[in-house]
C-alpha cells in the first residue's frame, strides 16, 4: 500500500473517532443550554429530553453516533479477543438507534409520540429504550476496558481504564436512581428528581465516553498543534 494511501486512512480513522469524541462531549452540554435557553431548566435525565424542544438534537446526536459506530470499521479481529471493533461498534451504534427510537416514560402523555410506541405501546416502548441504552453503555464501556487499553500506553491505559470504569458505574447508579424514581419512597424519589441525579450520572458517563474516543482519535495532539500554529501565526 502506498504510504500516502495509508496515511489517508489513519487520518480517516481519526476524524471517525474525534467525531465520535466531540458528539459524546457536546451532547449533554448543548442539552443543558438548550434547556436553559428555553426556559425549561436541566430535566432529570438526559432521555427525558426527548419530550422537551430539544427533541431534534437528542435525536440527531444518537442517530450521528449510532452512523459513526456503525461506519467504524477498527482493527481486525486480534489473538485473544472475542468479538472485533467492527462487530462491538456496530452493535453500539444499532443500540444508540434504539435509544433514539424508542423513548423513555411518556410522562402522563396519553396520545403516541413515535412509531414504535403507536406499534408496541408505552411501556415496550420505555423497556426497548432501557435496554438499548444498556446494551449501548456497555458496548462503550467494552471498548475503553478492552479494546482501547489493551494496547494502550500507561498514561492512556488509565484513561481509557477511568472512563469506561466510570461508565459502568455510572450505568449502574443511575438504573438504580431511576428505580428509586419510579418505585422508591416518596421523599427519596422526589429527592433524586429534585437533584437531577439520573441527568448528571448519565451526563458524566456520556463525557467519559466522549473523552475516550478523542483521546483514541489523538484530538490533544490536533488541539496542541492548533495552538502552536496560532502562536506563530
């Protein structure tokens, strides 16, 4: 292969995975300056968005994501692993579809808001909405534990270590932060709403994911170089 064609793709794998980064980094901020500027505040969780005039851009972030995922092609298929970059993003970003398509609680809406929920109702429709943002956290997380880190230098191995650490827990406490919403005591309930615990748990675990993937796609040497340019300049 010519050195200018390979060249051509490493840059073409970066861009992927910076895209990817700055995606997951600017989702929940651009959530909470929207929110502000509408009037309607920081909501509880992030999916809870979907129901709000933030709708197109929490939609259009998953199906963005879910795009690049599903366009990530990674390395082959290594001596030791189980599954390729290519089968784990593909499943991610089919997951971040289904996160996208199929909302959370319709918080007392009596008319269908989407397709799926005209087709398999409210309740089926929140359940596939859970367990694609399950099956999505933990496909992200896999990549940072055991794709990124396996080959990755001591400074990156902690990082990408640390976000997908925090992913998990994150995807932990909030599933049970959203069952003291939906089922707890009244005043623990009310206590995590008033809070936004689900929204800042899951807006932390999206930037880990975010910082992962820029730091996959090398955007400090991007941003580093950016500066010295404009210094010289």
């Amino acid at each position: 292969m010519p050195e200018h064609t390979r060249d051509e793709l490493v840059m073409s794998y970066l861009r992927v995975r910076q895209a990817l980064g700055w995606l997951g980094v600017g989702l929940p901020l651009v959530l909470i300056l929207g929110g502000l500027l509408a009037g309607t505040g920081i909501l509880p969780s992030v999916s809870d968005y979907y129901h709000s005039v933030m709708r197109d851009i929490f939609v259009g972030c998953l199906f963005a994501i879910g795009v690049f995922l599903i366009s990530y092609k990674g390395h082959p298929l290594k001596e030791g692993e189980r599954f390729s970059d290519d089968i784990v993003a593909t499943i991610a970003g089919i997951a971040a579809f289904g996160v996208a398509l199929f909302p959370n609680e319709a918080g007392g809406r009596i008319n269908p808001e989407t397709l799926s929920q005209e087709l398999i109702g409210f309740s089926a429709a929140a359940m596939g909405h859970y367990l694609s943002a399950v099956i999505f956290l933990g496909s992200l997380a896999y990549f940072c534990l055991v794709k990124f880190a396996r080959t990755a230098k001591p400074v990156r191995r902690r990082i990408y270590r640390a976000c997908g650490g925090f992913i998990v827990l994150g995807g932990v406490v909030a599933t049970i932060a959203s069952l003291i919403k939906l089922n707890g005591p009244a005043p623990l309930a009310a206590w995590v709403v008033e809070l936004r615990l689900i929204f800042w748990i899951e807006a932390l675990g999206i930037l880990a994911f975010g910082i992962s993937w820029l730091v996959k796609g090398q955007a400090q040497f991007d941003l580093v170089k950016s500066v010295l340019i404009r210094r010289k300049l």
